[in-house]
C-alpha cells in the first residue's frame, strides 16, 4: 500500500473493490488461468490503510463477497 500512495499526487484518491473472506492464494478460474486472490475483512483492509498513511479512510462491506474501500493520500 506505501507504493500506491507514494505514487499518488497530493490529495489523490485511491478507490478499490476487493473480496471478503480470510486466506490469500493461487486459484484457477474458469477459463483455467490461475488467480492471485488475498481475501480481506472491512477492519484489516482499513487498518492497512490507515497504517500505510491514508487519510479519510472508508472501508465498508458491499453485499456478502466484497468490501469497498476510498481513502485520500
């Protein structure tokens, strides 16, 4: 997360929708492809955040598979 925000300009917005769950791992999709996929709680991802030095951070559960999250640099 510290490389996205020192890659944000002064005031950027990072906006990012991810899966919930616990656990992280290669998984194969449909199409057969493997996936890296890191599955996340609302106050893990929003306690990274802040951690990383994000500001006003939103991190907040979108039905039952993903969480959203928006934060300022």
């Amino acid at each position: 997360m510290s490389k996205i925000l020192s890659g944000l300009k002064p005031h950027g917005v990072i906006a990012l929708r991810t899966k919930s769950g616990d656990g992280e791992g290669i998984f194969p999709t449909v199409e057969g492809v493997p996936v890296y996929y890191c599955y996340w709680k609302v106050e893990e991802l929003k306690s990274v955040l802040e951690q990383s030095g994000f500001k006003e951070v939103n991190v907040y559960q979108e039905g039952p598979k993903h969480i959203v999250a928006i934060a300022r640099k």
